[in-house]
C-alpha cells in the first residue's frame, strides 16, 4: 500500500483559479514558508485576521499557544473563505458565512451557488493542518473529507508506540499491512512501520471528516484498502469496508505530499453525512439518492485535480489587496 508520489504545482493566481470553475479546488498552503514580521501581533497576521468576521472564529486563532497552531487555524479559516468566493465569482469575503456542525465541519451556509448551477449544487469542502501544510479540497456534488498526515518528526512530544496505542484503532488486515512494511523497515527508520499506519490513519481522519462525525465514530469498525499505484500517475485510489460491509458509493484518493506528508481526499454521498442541527444538510440542492447508479459512478471516477501550493497572499481577496500590507 504504497502510494505514488504528486509533484507539488506552486501555481500562480490564474492558475489556481482555473479549478474554482468546476468546484473541485486541490490547494495547499506551505506554513513553514510564512514567516510574518511580528508574528500573531504584526502587521500582516492582524490584517489577515481582520478579514474573518467572525469575533468566534477569530478568537479561535489567536486562542491557540504556539505560534505554528496560529497559523494553521488562520490559513484554513481563510482558504474555506477564498475557496468560496472563487467557485462563486465573488471578490470580496463580505456576505460569505461559513458555519460549523455540530461535529465542528466547516461548510457554505451563505450564499449557496445560484439554483442555475447544478454542476454546483452540492458544493462543499474540508480542510486539514498538520505539519507543514494546511490544505483544502472541494467538492461540487459529492461530500468531502480530507486530511494530511506529517512524520513522526513534525509532531510534538513523545511519540507512542503505535501497535500499543492504536491497537483497536485498525482492522486485522491494515495491521497485517502495517507489520509487513514494519519488517522491511526494520534498522532503516527511526519507526518501523509508521509509514504504512500513517496512510491508514489519514484514510480514515478523511473519511470521518468526510462524514462530520469525528471522533464519535469507531474508526477501527472502518478498514481500507488501495490499488497498487499506475506509474506516471499521482496517487492512488481506495475503497473502505465499514463492519464487513463494503460501501461502493465511497471514494478515496490518497498520495505522497512533499517529502515526508501524505494527503487522503475522501468522496462520498450526501445522506450518509451526520449533522445533528440539519443545516448543512440543507445546503444540498441535488442528494445523491436523486443520481442513478452509473450517473454517480461517473462522478466518484472523476479525475482527482493535482494539488496546488499557493501563497498566502493568494488568499487575500480581490477587493482587499491594495490593503494587504
């Protein structure tokens, strides 16, 4: 279960935009790149800031301790902002109203794509930090998860022992898996088998996310599997068995980001998303029981978009540029 490796696209404003036509945006962001003068108390930060406006959700940044945790929760507030107003044609973050579920997902609850956009009717994203990068997929019509899974290297404190720790957390097949790579890799990394158990791990982080249960689901009930990758071909595809039961309708593609990452975009339909208040559930103008069988076959075979890196003055929109310091 080795994935293939994606070339990183640092991509240029018209180029990174090109995505936003059919809703399907791959970006990421570098934060080990940013460093802004001050830091949370300089001038740029406040001013990127100053374009959520929401007094919670900028509280939520400036809440966190470590300067890294700052700017992962700023770059993903404002990559769902500029996500938005890119797929709408909109150039400016004024109006845009991002909410959460219950579950804390993310999504669009104003404005929605107009009702003569049926290729956007369902439009949704995810975000994920971890690490070096914070990144962002979007989706028209399915539900998306995604997540990012750096080394062992890039977390802080002690690592655990992760075939004590996470026993329960993957089936007997991944941990067959895991054990296999665990062998080859013995004397050659500082973790034996962590590679294979960080690609299964972010599997499932998308497919929760994906869902907006978290945490509330018993990952472990959830196992993967993905194809040998195609070479010249980024990634590689997955499908996940839930109880012993597979789920056709679902969707993965996962592949090596940088040098030591790896990103999993998770596809789904709209009725098994879980959201106790409703809301986002109402933002789907088209659920998936409304597609026929092949009609949502062709849209899980769709070709994943490549990620593009893009900077954070990029995530400034249009009609606050001239401010941006």
């Amino acid at each position: 279960m080795v994935a293939g490796v994606t070339d990183i696209e640092v991509c240029n404003g018209p180029s990174a935009l090109e995505q936003a036509r059919a809703g399907r945006l791959r970006w990421a962001v570098n934060i080990s790149t940013w460093s802004p003068c001050g830091e949370a108390e300089g001038a740029e930060f406040q001013f990127l800031l100053s374009l959520i406006s929401s007094p919670e959700e900028r509280k939520g940044v400036m809440q966190y301790v470590f300067w890294d945790d700052k700017k992962r929760a700023l770059i993903s507030r404002l990559l769902t902002r500029r996500a938005s107003t890119a797929v709408l044609g909109l150039t400016s973050f004024d109006g845009v109203s991002i909410s959460r579920t219950k579950g804390g997902k993310p999504f669009l609850s104003a404005p929605r794509p107009p009702a003569s956009r049926h290729d956007l009717a369902n439009f949704n994203f995810n975000v994920s930090h971890e690490g070096d990068w914070v990144v962002l997929a979007s989706e028209p019509l399915c539900v998306c998860g995604i997540d990012v899974a750096a080394p062992p290297s890039r977390r802080k404190g002690q690592q655990p022992d992760i075939f004590e720790t996470f026993a329960e957390y993957l089936t007997a097949d991944e941990w067959r898996v895991v054990r296999a790579e665990a062998a080859a890799d013995r004397g050659n990394v500082e973790q034996p088998g962590y590679g294979a158990f960080q690609r299964f791990w972010s599997a499932k982080e998308s497919f929760i996310k994906a869902r907006g249960d978290g945490l509330a689901f018993e990952i472990g009930r959830a196992g993967f599997s993905f194809q040998p990758p195609i070479a010249g071909e980024g990634g590689t595809a997955g499908r996940v068995v839930v109880d012993g039961k597979s789920l056709p309708q679902w969707a993965f593609h996962q592949t090596a980001f940088g040098e030591d990452h790896w990103i999993t975009v998770a596809r789904g339909p709209t009725q098994d998303v879980v959201d106790e208040i409703g809301a986002f559930r109402q933002t789907f103008a088209k659920p998936t029981p409304s597609f026929g069988a092949s009609a949502w076959q062709a849209e899980l075979d769709r070709e994943n978009p490549p990620f593009c890196e893009v900077s954070v003055g990029f995530l400034v929109p249009e009609d606050a540029i001239e401010s941006f310091v």
